[in-house]
C-alpha cells in the first residue's frame, strides 16, 4: 500500500509526542512493506530531527500556511477566515500528490482540513488534542482544564479582557470552526487517540459516531534495544531512588506544580531527574535545582529510554487532559511503577497494565506528591515482550481503516 504522512509539526529541532507518533508509525508501516512518505513543514529539512527524525522514506517539506499568525494576539480575537484559510491551503497541497496514494493520513491541528478534501480521496486523519473544538487545542485555561462549552467564553483565550466586539468575533470564529470540523468529521474517517478525546468532542457537537479510538503506541522493538543495552548510569552521587519526568516545562504539563509541592517534603533518598525544555525552564532551574533535582533540558529520544530504564518510578504530573499520554506507556512497558493524575485519557491506560497498581492515580496533585514522598521500592519486572501498546497491534487496525474505504 503506498501512504502518503501528514504532519505539519515535522521536522523540527525537538519533535514533540505527535511528531514522534507518526515517525514511529511510519517506521512501522515500512517495515510490514508498504511505502510511505511523509508530508511535513517547510520551515526545516528533515535533519535537523537527527536520529528522531529518521523512518526510510521520502520527505516533502512544502507546508508553510500553518505559521501564519494573522496577528491575532496582537488584535484580541480569533479571526473567523484564519482557520479555513490554513486548512484549504494545506488540502490544495495535500491534493498535489493525493494521486500517488492509496491512502492520506494526517496528524496535526487543523481538523477541518478533511472539509476540503474531495469525498473520493480515502483521506484518514487522527485526533491527538482537543483542536476539534477548542481554538488554542488544549482546553487548558487559568492554571487548570476548561470545561466552558459557550463559544463567547473562548474570547478570553486570545485576549485577557476581551471588549464586545472582540468578544463577538471570537465567538463567531469558534461557532464557525466547530460547524467546520463537524463536516470534516462527516466527510472522512476520524480517529481519536483516546474515548476522552472522543467524548469531549461530543460536548459541542452531540453524541454521534464521529470516529474510532486507536490509542497512542509505543515502539516495542525500540524500547528491547534499549533494555539490551548497558544503561548510562544517573551520576547523582549516593545511591538513591530515581524518579523521572519527562515533559515540556510550562503549565499544563504540571511539573512547577509537583514541585512546589513535592520539593519540600522529598525524602533525602530520593533524586528527581526532569527531561524536558519550555517557556519555564529557566524559572524552574533557578528555584529547585539542586543536589535533589536535576533538570537535563531536551533529550532525544534513546536517551529518555535510558532514564526510563533506569529509574524506579515514573510521573507524569500533567494537570491539562492528556489525550493519551506515550510517557506513561513507556513506563507500563518497562514495567515501572508510574504516577500520574486521573484525568483526561489516562485512566483508560490501565488497560496496558503490566500488573496490578502498576499506573497509580491521584485525584490532585496534592495526593500524587505526598504518595511520591512515601514510595519505597520499585516492582521487579522488565519484561517488555507482548506488551499490547506496541505500535504493530495499532497497525492491524489501522489498516484495516485504510482498507475499508479502498474496498
């Protein structure tokens, strides 16, 4: 089957989890036989990914429009031609090659693209984040989630006191892109990455089978190179209990939060290793670094393997809704113990369990901290083999999806 990728979040100097979800589905997919090509932005070659940006195909750089800010920031609203303008600029570029493909799967932020692709072009796209209906994707809103549903309340998101007119256009520009993605959702195939994503979308545009939920993977055969290797031990000194976040540092992630409140009761055999760069990395660095916590800033992904190997538990302290969060996969593959909050799509990643308890929630991040301060000892289990996240179990269903709109 010949595939043509899209993303517009590739390449770039650090590939983020969407990013590194379609290298990886890529590599998958070639490696059952078939060829794929990847459709990504131009504001990079394809290098400058390194290691993480390598799957044996073709790479066309030709997207652009995505970058265009229309100043909205700077005028206080949401723009109601923006959304549409990108999206059938992207399909336009998409059809440029649709005719040397059985199928196009995109993965990025503009859901209301498959609007603009013609009904006879088997075109799949999966959702990663809340975009279908949210403006700024993460229904993250004043340090905490956002379960506002009146259109009028998004103005508040592009401007801190948005006036009436402002407030109006906004209102418009978000009513006219939910009616959007809704069409697209109607015209082509739709996956959910997880039934929160799902169901969230449901809430604006009523309970109906807008697609299929195929959770996030992880790469099982990448993840048994890893614990083949010798591990690069964490030169902290003593010995000690290893925790370890691997996350971008700004607020939704919810690592300054688990700080404050975890730093000042961290047991003294403890160390915190955080990998991971953002817009608070410096802030953080400057408050809690210390012979306790360490911050590595960006690692590229062999490397994140090799903390995770190592360490004794896993947390992943997001207080925005993950959709289906890959950290916390890797972690129930390697069979570490891993904390995490109770929202979003996490507790449905119980499912990949290795054991009993292994994925521990909190309802706040107040109980999360003090349950961290009292961990003792990690569950002895390193078995990778089978594990029901791996990206091939994902691919059977995939291309049946693919399949199905080919028959």
């Amino acid at each position: 089957m010949r595939i043509l990728l899209v993303s517009e979040d590739i390449p770039q100097p650090t590939l983020g989890g969407l990013a590194k979800h379609v290298i990886t589905l890529a590599r998958a997919l070639i490696k059952k036989g078939h060829e794929v090509d990847l459709l990504g932005s131009k504001q990079h070659p394809i290098e400058v990914s390194g290691e993480d940006g390598h799957f044996n195909g073709r790479f066309f750089g030709e997207l652009s429009w995505h970058l265009a800010g229309w100043k909205e920031h700077q005028l206080g609203v949401f723009l109601p031609p923006k959304r549409p303008w990108v999206a059938r600029k992207m399909a336009q570029c998409i059809m440029t090659h649709a005719d040397q493909y059985d199928v196009i799967h995109y993965h990025g932020h503009y859901p209301n693209i498959a609007k603009y692709i013609p009904q006879h072009i088997n075109f799949v796209q999966t959702r990663h984040d809340q975009g279908g209906d949210c403006l700024i994707h993460t229904r993250f809103r004043d340090g905490e989630m956002c379960t506002r549903l009146d259109p009028a309340d998004c103005a508040d998101c592009i401007a801190p006191k948005p006036n009436v007119i402002q407030r109006t256009i906004s209102k418009s520009s978000v009513q006219s892109f939910r009616r959007d993605v809704a069409e697209a959702f109607e015209k082509h195939n739709t996956i959910f990455v997880s039934n929160m994503l799902k169901r969230n979308f449901e809430r604006v545009a009523g309970p109906r089978e807008w697609g299929v939920v195929l959770h996030n993977f992880v790469d099982l055969e990448k993840i048994q190179t890893a614990l083949a290797k010798t591990p690069t031990p964490l030169n902290t000194g003593e010995q000690k209990l290893q925790i370890f976040i691997a996350g971008m540092l700004y607020p939704p992630k919810g690592i300054g939060d688990l700080l404050q409140i975890f730093a000042p009761i961290m047991p003294p055999n403890m160390q915190l290793i955080i990998a991971g760069s953002g817009p608070d990395e410096q802030r953080l660095r400057q408050t809690y670094e210390s012979n306790q916590v360490t911050f590595l800033g960006w690692c590229n992904y062999s490397t994140v393997l090799n903390y995770v190997k190592v360490c004794d538990v896993i947390v992943v302290p997001s207080i925005c809704e993950e959709s289906c969060a890959t950290t916390i996969l890797e972690g129930l593959a390697l069979g570490k113990p891993t904390y995490a909050l109770g929202r979003g799509g996490t507790p449905e990643l119980t499912a990949y369990e290795r054991y009993p308890q292994q994925l521990r929630l909190f309802p706040n991040m107040e109980e999360l901290a003090i349950n961290l301060a009292l961990f003792k000892t990690n569950t002895q289990f390193q078995a990778a083999e089978g594990f029901s996240g791996n990206v091939d179990n994902c691919v059977v269903s995939l291309l049946q999806i693919y399949q199905d709109r080919m028959r």
